[in-house]
C-alpha cells in the first residue's frame, strides 16, 4: 500500500510501498507526482532497477534532458549520466565529484532542467551525502519587507565567475569556455510553473550580483538570501543506501554534495534529467 511520510517538517516526501518497476496506477503516481511538486523531495528506498527501467520511471514524471559532460553518459543509455570514482582501462567512466557547493542544477541556463532524478548503485560506508533545501519554505519565511524588497529583481548568474568557488581545483575557464559561457539573468524570486508559489533563486554558494544594483547594495542581500535558505529547518540531509532513489524538483530545491574517500571507497551512482512535463496520458497531476 502506498505511504507517504514527511522527511522533515520542512522538506521531502518518503514514498514507501511502491516498486518503481511495477505497474504504478495513475491514481498512485498522481498522489507521488503531488508530493514532489508540494514538498520538493522524493525519496525511493530498496529499489532495484536497470538503466531502461531508471529512463521509463523518470518518464512518468518528464521528458528526459541531457545538458552535461557527454564523456559520462552510460555507454548504452546516454540519457544517464553516470557520477563515480570507478574507472575502465585506467580512464574515469564518470564524475568523481560534484556540486560540493549549494546550487540549483543548470542555473546557468536561460531554461533550466526542472529536476533530477539520483539512483544510488554503490556507495561508500561514510560520506558522500547530499544536503538539500527547500526555497519555497525559505522564502515563505522572509520577512514581509524583503519579499517586497526582491519582488521583480533579476540576478547574474556567471559560469566562469563560479569556476574557482565551483571547482577550486580545475584551471581557469579557457578563451573558447569564456566566449561560450555567458552570463544569464535569472529572477530572483521564481514563481514554480505548476503550483505557482514563489522560491528564492539566488543560487548557493557564488556571489552573485542583482543586475542593477551596485555592489555595495546587492552583495550583502544576495549574502542574507543564501544563508537563510539554507537554515537548519528548510534543509535535509540525505545519507544515501544501495537501492535509494532521490528526485528533486529544482524550480524549488537547491541540493549539495559532501566528500567521501574516493581513493578508499567504491560509488557508483546514475542520474538522470529532467526537462519539463510528461505529455498528457501519462497520469500525472494537472
């Protein structure tokens, strides 16, 4: 029988009772679909499926969108991009590490993926796991004055600016990444396409800066919107098990990742992304 039990008070859906390989009744998905667009995180516990069945089950939920680092993607599914420390003929076959900073996935993008969907494979004994946060509860929490005070501003995102806080250890952004890399103005408030309640969208960890506004004004603000989005009661931290599946909606989430020992310590995991909504007759919420 189908459950649905709260994370946390303030962020995330457990879904128990459902194999998501199996038949899911419109009825069933429609009540999962609800709670992730209502509480931004879905978590699947005790899942066994392959890379066919990990695409048809991200499927229900939207058309798949791939807009990262091809050289990952599984061999024979390149719509999973493949994030591990293991390696085939002494060459990485995925990301050792990423996003060890808050942000919003593809923020960097004038349209970016609606969600993520992480299947655990193999993971190590300590480390490794992924914190998220809800900004629809953080900026439900804003006080009345900076709601009105953000209300219609615009923020910078810039890829290269975020290269050295992003990956410190990586060379600077090459001529041909500088001229590729544009910088994007995202609003600062997003109003979620389906449930149309508001989020903060500042992004995590990079100082961004409000288009418009002088540095002396927009750093500090910026500063003060990131750090309260992340205040203990709007996050969850998610230590993952062999068999976890966890779907995030990024119109409404930010998420990080945490260091494991990868020289000591096998992972393995698949996601995959998602671009917008299923086509209609695929039972899911209006």
């Amino acid at each position: 029988m189908l459950e649905l039990i709260p994370l946390t008070d303030g962020i995330g859906t457990e879904v128990r009772g459902i194999d998501v390989t199996g038949d899911i009744s419109d009825a069933d998905f429609d009540r999962i679909y609800r709670a992730w667009i209502d509480t931004t995180v879905l978590l699947f516990r005790d899942q066994d499926m392959t890379p066919a069945q990990h695409i048809a089950f991200t499927k229900r939920f939207g058309e798949i969108y791939t807009y990262t680092r091809s050289q990952f993607n599984h061999d024979e599914h390149p719509e999973i991009l493949i994030l591990s420390n293991l390696t085939r003929d002494g060459k990485p076959i995925g990301s050792a590490y990423s996003g060890r900073v808050w942000h919003s996935d593809g923020h960097y993008l004038t349209e970016p993926p609606v969600g993520s969907m992480l299947y655990a494979r193999e993971v190590p004994p300590v480390g490794g796991d992924t914190w998220f946060a809800n900004m629809v509860a953080a900026y439900d929490a804003l006080p009345e004055r900076t709601k009105e005070r953000i209300d219609g501003l615009k923020v910078i995102i810039s890829r290269v600016q975020s290269r050295p806080y992003n990956y410190p250890d990586r060379p600077a952004p090459t001529p041909e990444e500088r001229a590729e890399w544009v910088d994007v103005a995202q609003p600062l408030v997003r109003v979620h396409e389906e449930s149309g309640r508001k989020a903060i969208y500042a992004g995590g960890n990079v100082p961004w800066r409000i288009e418009g506004m002088p540095e002396e004004e927009s750093a500090p603000l910026i500063t003060f919107l990131q750090e309260f989005s992340v205040r203990p009661r709007f996050t969850y931290r998610h230590q993952w098990r062999p068999g976890d599946i966890v779907l995030w909606d990024n119109r409404s989430a930010m998420h990080r990742a945490t260091y494991y020992d990868h020289v000591a310590h096998r992972r393995l995991m698949h996601r995959t992304t998602l671009a917008g909504r299923p086509s209609a007759g695929t039972g899911t919420a209006p």
